[in-house]
C-alpha cells in the first residue's frame, strides 16, 4: 500500500542536548556495546545509519517514540562508544550484535526501527531471525546488492571517505541530508539536527563502509518476511534514492510505503511529527503528543 502525504507542517524545534539517559555498557560477544533504553512500553530497537551513532538520532523523534514505547539506541559494532576487534565486519555481523544485545537485555520480542545502513542490518536480523522481530519500520532503507539503486557518484565519494573534525563531517553531512531548498527555509540546523558528538575513527568507518558495499542484498530473500513493516522514504533522498523503498514494498508481502514529498535522506529530522504519527498509527498506538 503506497501512501504519498502532505508534509507542509513546520517543523517543531527541539534542544539537540536533551538529556536522556547516560550509556551503559554491555558484553556482547567480543565487543563492549553502548546502549541507552528509556521509555515505557513494549521494546523498541533503533539501529543506527552509516557512520552514526547513537547520539544522531532526532531527539524530538525519540521523545515521541518513548511516550509509548521503551525505547532503545545503541552504537553499532566499533562505531561511538562501543568497541571493535578484529573480526570482519560484516551487515550480519552487524544483525548478530544486535541480536546479542537484545538477549543481554533479556528482550525476547521486539519491533525494530532502522534508518539507512541501519536497514539494511535490521533485513538481515529478521531473516535469519523471525521469530524475534514482531514489526519493522524502515526508513530511507535499501535492499542492498545487485538490485540496490545506487546514489550518484559525488554521493558515494562523500561517503568513501569522510575527514576533518566531527563538527566539519556534521556541516558536509547536513548538504546530503537535505533538500537544498528545504535547508534554505530551515537555516537554524541545529534546532533539528543533533550535534554528531562522536567522531569514529577512520579505520573503522572504512570498514563499515566495507562491510556495507559487500553485503549481498536481500532483495531475492524479501517475501520470507512475514512480519508487518512499514516504509518510509523522502522522494528527494539523494543518498538511498526512493526506488529502493519501493523495491522493499513490492519483496515485503504486510508492508506500507509512505512517500513524503520534498523529504530528503533526514527526512527523520525533517518531519519528526509526522513520522511518529506515522509509527503510532502502524503499531496501533495512541496518537503520540
């Protein structure tokens, strides 16, 4: 089912410091994982894009999501506060960690929300572990592989290769992000977009990025997927193009596409409102305030 909504509403402002709560480390297999979990109601996991961290979530998005939910963040294998080692880095590495913290959280179902690369890993759990995912939210997601629509190159060059300090990463970042004409409207950035606090070493990213373009896909493996999902994507994102939402609708059997015009690959930050509103009415929750 394919949904295209207005997304004219302001953007509601929130402080990119809100204080939620302090990291708490966790062993999962050979690699210390830091997470937060605040909220209360049903688990829901939130895993992170392409060189993130925890700290890159919309904080307006969490504050809504947590109303109804116990929400958790978590830094993905060797990225912010979680340690590496030298085991390669791979998406299903990267879905077994996730699937690690879960058990050492004693979370035995949950929904699970993934933005970008954070997608990808969060296909690759539900495959191989069905039995654990009760609904997917996916947004700015792709298939990965052969079948991924891929950015253009000076999107992939970016992404290769990111330098300087994490306040110049964030402003480069910010250009990829979003729409030029929406940025231009929405000048005050830091009233929607967090501070990237953390910056990972290169090496890493390198290897995320690694792990990330030698993923085989899971566009021949979709319609295994029996859980519900919901997919949402900006149709102006230049980093995962709309098409690979679509290609995630047309694999998923119970899933729901939602087009938001004029947003871009941030579209989390964009229109954080309307994305949980968007949530809510999928989980058949109460309107989140």
């Amino acid at each position: 089912m394919l949904a295209c909504l207005s997304a004219a509403a302001p953007v509601a402002t929130h402080s990119a410091d809100k204080d939620f709560p302090l990291s708490r480390i966790v062993r999962v297999d050979d690699i210390d994982v830091a997470c937060q979990a605040f909220g209360a109601g049903d688990p829901l996991v939130m895993i992170m894009g392409y060189g993130g961290s925890m700290d890159l979530w919309s904080p307006r998005l969490l504050q809504l999501l947590s109303a109804t939910h116990r929400v958790l963040v978590f830094d993905n294998r060797g990225m912010g506060r979680s340690t590496s080692s030298s085991k390669e880095y791979s998406v299903p590495v990267f879905a077994e960690d996730t699937l690690a913290l879960m058990n050492a959280l004693e979370i035995d179902t949950a929904t699970v929300l993934a933005w970008s690369l954070g997608t990808e890993i969060a296909l690759e759990l539900t495959l191989t572990h069905p039995e654990r995912i009760k609904e997917l939210v996916l947004i700015s997601g792709t298939p990965g592989g052969a079948e991924k629509i891929q950015p253009a190159p000076e999107v992939t060059r970016f992404f290769t290769g990111p330098s300087g300090t994490a306040l110049e990463w964030s402003f480069h970042f910010i250009g990829l992000l979003f729409p030029q004409e929406w940025l231009m409207g929405h000048p005050f950035v830091w009233t929607y977009f967090p501070v990237h606090a953390t910056m990972n070493p290169p090496e890493r990213t390198a290897r995320q990025y690694a792990a990330l373009t030698s993923w085989d896909g899971c566009f021949a493996r979709l319609r295994r997927i029996s859980c519900p999902a919901l997919i949402i994507t900006g149709d102006e994102d230049v980093v995962a193009p709309p098409g690979n939402s679509l290609l995630l609708a047309e694999g998923i059997h119970a899933s729901r596409l939602v087009r938001i015009p004029g947003g871009g690959h941030g579209v989390m930050f964009q229109y954080p409102d309307l994305i949980a509103s968007e949530i809510a009415a999928f989980l058949g929750k109460t309107r989140l305030q």
